[in-house]
C-alpha cells in the first residue's frame, strides 16, 4: 500500500506539514509507504485547455504535474492538504490540481482521496468542499474521520496545539488504511466496476 501526499503548501515545515506527519505516523504504523510532494513553493501555471493531453496523455507544459502524474497511478490512495488563503485553496495547488486529473488520462476509480486543510480560523468547510470535488469527478472514495478534515494554526508550529485536529488527523489515517486496504479485497474477488462509454451532454449547440 501506498499512499502520496500533496502539501499544497508554500513553508515545508508548517502547519500544513504538521497535519500530514501526523497522518504519516498512522500509515507508517500500519505499513503503509508515503510520499509527500511540496507543491505550493512551486511556479506552477494553470491549464489553458488547450487539449494537447488527450493527444500526447501528458500535459503540454512538462513540469511537477507530469513527474507526479506516474506517482498518482502507481498510488492506492492520495492526500491533497492546503493552507487556505481568502477562503480557498492556494492558488498554485488548485492549478497543479487541475492539470494532474485532467492531463492523467488513467483510471483512477477505487483509489482512495482525502483532504486536509489548515487555518489559523475560517474558510475551512469551503476549502474542504472545494478540494473533494477532484476525486468526485474521478470515482474516487474519500476518506472521512471523525470530524471535517481540519486542522487550525496561524504561526509556524501551532497546530500542534489544536488537539482535535491532530485527533482527526489520525483518525482519518486510520479510516483511509482501512479503506485502501479493503478495496484492494474487494478487487481481488470482485474487480472493478464496469465501465460506461462517456456520455457528453452539451448544453448549448
């Protein structure tokens, strides 16, 4: 089992980090591998769809989102955490975002996505909802703990201090090993679901 780890965070060692080492204590624990990627102190661009994806199965602009792209396949279960800035993601891990499930044209149904986000007060529910919406799209469960994915802290270090969210942190690495562990015998006797061709609906012709 594997499981890559986003940060979508600009400081390698903030709050951001703080919420997914607590994670990776628990996969750890359980042997499960992790690997984190530091995107938010990345010049990442936004996609421009242009479509040049469906032709080459790679993104036209050859960055961080196609060396993580094979990362993504090759993974059982994926965790994107991000500061929230004005309500929202940061703005460099939405365009990272966008390109990776766009561009990586794999199926991507029955790995397990969760998502982790950190403010020193407000914003949180909407970042949250935000972030799920990827792995939605791409028939991905999500992992869920015992409260919303949050954690809170404004200086350098004080996540530590919310307990609960270290509580839930590890409650959610807890429920997403078992998760991932279980889709993985769901596999084995009864494969994936099947299938059906795209259906696009245009709403205006």
């Amino acid at each position: 089992m594997k499981v890559l780890m986003i940060n979508g965070s600009p400081r390698a060692d903030g709050n951001t980090s703080i919420a997914l080492k607590e994670m990776g204590q628990v996969f750890a624990a359980q042997g499960v591998e992790t690997e984190t990627i530091q995107i938010g102190n990345q010049a990442i661009r936004g996609c421009i769809a242009c479509g040049t994806c469906a032709q080459k199965g790679k993104c036209v602009f050859d960055d961080m989102v196609n060396e993580t792209a094979p990362k993504f396949e090759a993974c059982d279960g994926l965790v994107i955490a991000s500061p929230v800035y004005y309500a929202s993601a940061n703005g460099t891990l939405i365009s990272f975002l966008d390109r990776l499930f766009y561009s990586a044209h794999f199926d991507k149904t029955m790995k397990v996505g969760a998502s982790v986000v950190v403010a020193r007060r407000g914003g949180l529910s909407a970042t949250f909802d935000e972030m799920n919406k990827y792995f939605t799209i791409s028939g991905m469960p999500i992992a869920s703990s015992h409260y919303w994915n949050s954690v809170h802290g404004n200086a350098k270090g004080e996540a530590v201090q919310d307990e609960e969210g270290m509580q839930t942190m590890r409650m959610l690495a807890a429920n997403m090993t078992f998760l991932m562990k279980s889709i993985a015998l769901g596999k084995e006797k009864y494969g994936l679901p099947e299938l059906e061709a795209k259906q696009w609906t245009n709403f205006v012709r």
